[in-house]
C-alpha cells in the first residue's frame, strides 16, 4: 500500500478523518468514524460506462456512496482553492 494522504470531511452531521492510499494502481480511501462505528474503506469502480463508489469488501454499499460523493465534492473544492 503506497501513499498516504489524510483530510477531514463531514458526513451525514459527523466529522470523519479519510486517508488515501494506492494500492498497486488502485486507489482507496479508508474512513474512520469518530463513534464505535467500523472503519469503512471504498474506491471508484466502473460498471457499464458509470462511475460509482463500493465498499470492500462489499456490503456496505449505501455508506460507500454517501462518503464517496463527500469524497469527491472535497476534492471538487480543493481544486478550485
């Protein structure tokens, strides 16, 4: 796993630290929650053309997908600084 960069996002009322990594060429975002909540980790698949955020391993695709477009808008807005 190669690179390592940390930020802070809000999500769903609560500040959550985020950091990235490479892994080979797959990049993935490890979250961590402030409360019990386990750790969650997403990337950035593709399915018939859409790009779309998934959990792994699996099965926490709903949370995937509410991080990853905070995910996404903090680097919208980061690009624009």
């Amino acid at each position: 796993m190669e690179g390592k960069v940390v930020f802070e996002i809000i999500t769903e009322g609560q500040t959550v630290k985020v950091s990235e990594h490479y892994i080979n060429e797959l990049r993935v975002f490890h979250i961590l929650f402030p409360d019990k909540k386990k750790p969650l980790t997403i990337t950035v698949m593709e399915s018939l053309g859409k790009k779309c955020w998934t959990s792994i391993p699996q099965g926490r695709q709903e949370e995937a997908e509410k991080v990853g477009r905070e995910i996404a808008l903090y680097y919208r807005n980061k690009k624009r600084e």
